[in-house]
C-alpha cells in the first residue's frame, strides 16, 4: 500500500431511511476517504438521508444486491486502494472498520471478513436462518476450499486490485458467497475478525 491508503466504503440499500444518515456518519468517522450508498430504488428517503450525511449516492434501477454492490465498484474514486462492504441497516458496527483494513494495509491479508457469529452477540440478533447459512456456508467453503470462514457477513474489506481479479458475477444476494468462494479459490490471504 502506499503511504495514504484510500478506503471507499460501498452501501447498497432499499428502503433503509430510518438508519442509513446515522451508519454513513458512523462510517466517515472511521478514517474513510468516500462513502458511496447504491440505492436499489427505494421507496422512501433512504437517497436523500445518505446524501445529506455524506454519501455519494448511486442509484441502481435494476433489483439485485449484487448489482447494487457492482454499481459501487464502478463508482469508487480512481486511486482507492481498499473497498469496504456494509449494509445500511445499522447491522454492522462501523467501529470496526478499522480492524477489517488494519490488517490489509499491514500487508498481512488481502481480504478480512467481519463475522457475525465469532465472539459475542446479542441474543436474537441473527435470525435463526442466518445462523444456519452461516454454518451450512461455512462448512461448505471448508470442504470445498479448505478456507475457515464462520460466516457469510456482507461486513468485509478487500484490496480493490485483487477484487478486480476475482470476476465477480453474482447479481443478487449470492455475492457474499460468491466472493468467499472465489477468495478461497484464489488462495488469497485471508482473515475472518469477530
């Protein structure tokens, strides 16, 4: 990394008005040099809240998560070295942005993965469904790719360049999985932090 590492975060919401200004604060208070929120054609404020917070907003007419996550990539600023992923629910703890980058601008990994189900959480806070995709996802990745990831968290920071190796393709809420899939293929440096 050079000496500034710049850090885009990318957000794909719809319909997330009642938490989206308060996580694009939380995240431009971590050292971050752009937020971008796709929006997926939201029925409410959610675009305008990330606008006034901050956020370059990027509206993305067609469904899909990771078509909104692809219209971020192609929006990121020329020089970002590291691209952050969080939803626009307030789920992921912006205050621990720094300790998903860290790592990669200390040259120790090139992707690190926030995962929901390591250490300690509140009760409920994952549906009994998200628990299960978790171990179910994980298990897999395990005996297909050897790769030790507890989850399929969208919280997760990579090194643009390498992204931009991967050929991504999944255009609706399998990019999480897609992305585990073909960093674990690609036997990049990973960690998972909880």
């Amino acid at each position: 990394m050079n000496e500034v590492t710049v850090v885009s975060a990318i957000i794909p919401c719809l319909d997330e008005e009642t938490a989206i200004g308060q996580v694009v604060t939380a995240v431009l208070k971590q050292n971050v040099s752009e937020v971008i929120v796709v929006d997926g054609g939201s029925r409410d404020r959610t675009a305008e809240r990330a606008g006034t917070a901050g956020a370059r907003v990027i509206v993305e007419p067609r469904r899909g998560y990771g078509r909104a996550i692809q219209a971020g990539i192609a929006a990121v600023r020329d020089d970002a070295d590291i691209l952050v992923f969080l939803d626009g629910d307030g789920s992921d703890p912006a205050e621990f942005i720094s300790d998903l980058v860290s790592p990669i601008v200390a040259g120790q990994a090139v992707f690190v993965l926030g995962s929901r189900v390591r250490g300690s959480r509140e009760p409920g806070c994952l549906a009994p469904q998200q628990l299960v995709a978790a171990r179910l996802g994980g298990l897999l990745l395990r005996l297909v790719y050897g790769a030790s990831f507890t989850d399929l968290s969208p919280f997760r920071a990579i090194r643009r360049d390498e992204l931009g190796r991967l050929g991504m393709k999944e255009e609706s809420y399998g990019w999480n999985l897609e992305m585990l899939m073909r960093v674990a293929a690609a036997r990049l440096p990973a960690l998972e932090i909880g």
